[in-house]
C-alpha cells in the first residue's frame, strides 16, 4: 500500500479514536444527561489548568527577560512564589496515573484528588488575556475547523507551550501523553487542517502582529516552526509515524528488502551509538532519525545484534569522551557509531582519543565521513576530522558524496536550518543497514564479497 494512503487511512482512524473519545466525554455534542456535563466540564478542567500554569511560567519568564506587554503577562496578585507553585501543581498534574485521570472524568471510581494539583491552579484566578497566543490560536482553529471546546483548546495549548521553546523536551512531552491519554487531539492534522511547511506559513502570516507581545518571538517564522513541531511530534507520539513506521517502510522497499537475509545471517553483538541530536529519534524534524529507525530494523530481523544508544543533542567529541566514553567502555561493545562533532583542537584531539581508546579494548570504532551537519561547511573542518580519524584507527565509512548527489537533497534540511528531516534520515538508515550487512564497503564504490 502506498505510504501515504497508509498515513491517511491511520489519521483517520486517529480522528475516529478521538471522534469516540469525545462522545465518552460529551465534547461538541448535546449534554444529555448530568454525568455526561459533568464529564465535559471535568475534562476542560484539566486541559485548562494546563493553559493557566503554562501562562504562570510565562509570566515569570516574561518577570525575567523583561519582554512582553506587562497588561498581557501580568502576575495580578499573585507572588512569584505563588506563581511558581501553579507550575509545580502542573508538573505534577501532568505525572498523574492517567488510568486514573481518565476515570475520574468519566465519573468512574477514581483515587484521584483534584484538590492536590488541580483545584489549586483552576482556583489561582489567573487568566491568559484574550490577545494571549494560547486564545488568538484558539480562536483561529475554531474559525477554520468544525471543532470547538476542549478539542482546539487542548491543541492550541501545545502551540502555547511550544512557542516557549525551552520546554519541548520535558513539559510539551508530558502534555502529549496527558492528552492523548484523555483521548484529545494533538495536532491539527486531527482537526482536517493541511500540514506542509507552506500551509504552516501562511498560517503563520494570519496570526503574526495579532497577539500581544510575548516573551518569546511570534513572528510568522515561529509559527511556521511551532506547527511543524506540534504536527510531527503529534505524529509520532500517535505512532502514526515514527522509527516503527519508517523501519516497516523501508523493509518493504527493494534495496532495503535484499538485505534481509544479510541481516538476519548477521552474529550476535553488541553496537553502541554516541551521537548528537542528528542520531536522536525526538528531535522534531523528522518522525525519527536513522539510528532508531536501524535499530527497529534490526529488532524485527535479527535481535541479537544489540544496540545501546549515547546521545546528547550537541554533543562535541570532547564532550562524548567525559561523559559517554567509560560508560560505553563498561557496556563492552563489539563496535562503536561516532557521530559527534569536531569544532575546536580539544575536540579532534578527543575524536582521536575516543578511537585509540576503543581500540585498546579490542572495540571496533567507526564514523561517517560527513553527515552534513551545517556547522561542518567551515574550511577544513570535515578534513581535520578524518586525519584524526584515521590517527585514531577509526574507520570512516562514506556517505558524503551519496547525500550530496541525492535528488532529495534540497528537502533534507528542516526549517530551523540545522537538522535533518525524513528523506535524510531514511538514506543515511538505508546506509548504515548496507555498512552493517556487508553489502558495502567503508568506500562507497566497494561492496563487500
């Protein structure tokens, strides 16, 4: 079946999840009863005392940085520590045992306590003001879709956390989980809106100039890039796509679809993988990067080859070596991934450490000749890094040229100007799978026999 017909026919079924969620919780339909009202008011309850803790965080955030308009991001009577308390109940709000959660709001027998967290956030008094990004967003949604209620509410305050920036990596996690365990949409793909990059700049163009000024950008640009996050993160938090649905992908494609028997004819071992955020399946550029998506491929055919991942988004050489290198070494690998970058002397010296290190304990080391990291266009950077390869007996294997001459190359880089997205992510997969089942060489030209 055609991928995209796939990816269609699973946001349906996403949407009809969600279509009968909302029917278990009374949203957008008559109230025919008080237990259903009292469903739907509890569930908007918890949808907005995420709207008002996240505000709370940006009023202090606005307290700090001195921006944003003091009438849009006031504190009223509320102290700092107050403030920062509404976040505390929030960060615990969202660590509920969402079993739990979702039964008291259906009215069910539930040991949960509002009055812990909740209450105390509904009952602040605090407000995000009409022009607030978390309402102009709201607003937008219920003029452009047939949805309303807690169904755009709960998608616009993504978008409001995610404007931040800052938090995308814990807070805006845990918000995804809290949602879609209450059976909320996440992105607005679930509510029938279009989702290229095009589509989420001209939304960005509708909105720019209407909110109040904020303590972070909302330009046109950020809007663009907080809809790309929320989208792909909604994807794959859905599973609609992420590294299960790419490897399935790829297995099914022909010059992936050969190396199966390679794969499975493969010995166990153990392969550690220490990465930047380019190796990072979170990341929101694409539905997962090319490691996770390998390793996917491995655990459907052969999971006796191991793989243990140690990653940290920026990660230089220097730093791999002081916080992954004595760890990786107590995992005993047979082989180690380098995907690290190489910006100052004290890194290509450590590039080179890493190598000789690994090899002294009888480990195999490897690292691709470019990965287009952005950063690396800088004369001599790509040069320096393969001399203190190779003076660290670190075999290069390469991909440069072949991502260079993909026809898919002007869509690789995402919209923030340095990672990656899909297409780059399923060739670099495609790649290493052909690296690791000796179907080719470290040379691009020479295949193995």
């Amino acid at each position: 079946m055609d991928s995209r017909v796939l990816r269609r026919l699973l946001i349906f079924s996403v949407v009809l999840g969600v279509g009968a969620a909302a029917s278990v919780y009374g949203q957008n339909g008559t109230l025919s009863n008080p237990k259903q009202k009292a469903s739907n008011t509890r569930l908007a309850q918890l949808v907005e005392a995420n709207v008002i803790a996240t505000h709370a965080y940006q009023v202090l955030l606005a307290k700090k940085s001195g921006k944003g308009d003091p009438n849009c991001y006031g504190s009223g009577k509320l102290s700092d520590s107050e403030l920062e308390a509404l976040v505390e109940h929030q960060a615990k709000l969202l660590k509920s045992n969402m079993s739990v959660v979702s039964a008291w709001v259906r009215g069910a027998g539930s040991n949960f306590d509002p009055a812990q967290d909740l209450e105390p956030i509904l009952s602040s008094r605090l407000t995000a003001p009409a022009t607030a990004p978390i309402n102009i967003f709201d607003d937008y949604l219920r003029q452009k879709t047939k949805f309303e209620g807690v169904k755009t509410r709960a998608t616009a305050s993504l978008y409001q956390t995610v404007l931040e920036v800052e938090r995308d990596g814990d807070l805006l996690q845990d918000e995804f989980a809290f949602y879609i365990a209450l059976g909320l949409p996440v992105y607005v793909g679930q509510l029938y809106l279009p989702g290229s990059d095009a589509d989420m700049l001209a939304v960005g163009r509708e909105l720019a100039g209407h909110t109040c000024v904020a303590p972070f950008d909302t330009g046109a640009a950020e809007w663009q890039i907080a809809g790309r996050k929320i989208w792909n993160w909604g994807e794959k938090n859905l599973h609609i796509r992420d590294e299960k649905v790419l490897a399935a992908e790829l297995l099914s494609e022909h010059d992936v679809k050969v190396l199966r028997p390679r794969l499975r004819a493969l010995p166990p071992q153990k392969i550690a993988v220490i990465g930047h955020s380019f190796t990072m399946g979170l990341h929101w550029s694409s539905p997962s990067s090319f490691v996770p998506i390998v390793i996917d491929v491995f655990r459907r055919e052969n999971p006796k080859v191991e793989f243990k991942q140690f990653a940290a988004g920026g990660l230089t050489a220097t730093r791999a070596q002081q916080r992954f290198y004595q760890s990786v070494l107590d995992w005993k690998p047979d082989k180690v991934m380098l995907v690290v970058m190489t910006r100052t002397d004290a890194d290509y010296d450590a590039l080179k450490q890493l190598g000789v290190g690994f090899a002294a304990a009888g480990i195999k080391s490897y690292m691709f000749d470019e990965v287009h990291d952005p950063a690396s266009v800088n004369p001599g950077t790509v040069e320096r890094a393969l001399a203190a390869a190779r003076a660290g007996d670190i075999e290069v294997i390469e991909v440069g040229s072949i991502l260079s001459s993909s026809p898919d190359k002007a869509r690789f880089l995402c919209l923030d100007g340095i990672h990656m997205t899909e297409p780059y992510h399923r060739l670099m997969a495609k790649e290493w799978l052909k690296f690791l089942a000796g179907a080719r060489g470290a040379k691009r030209d020479i295949a193995s026999k």
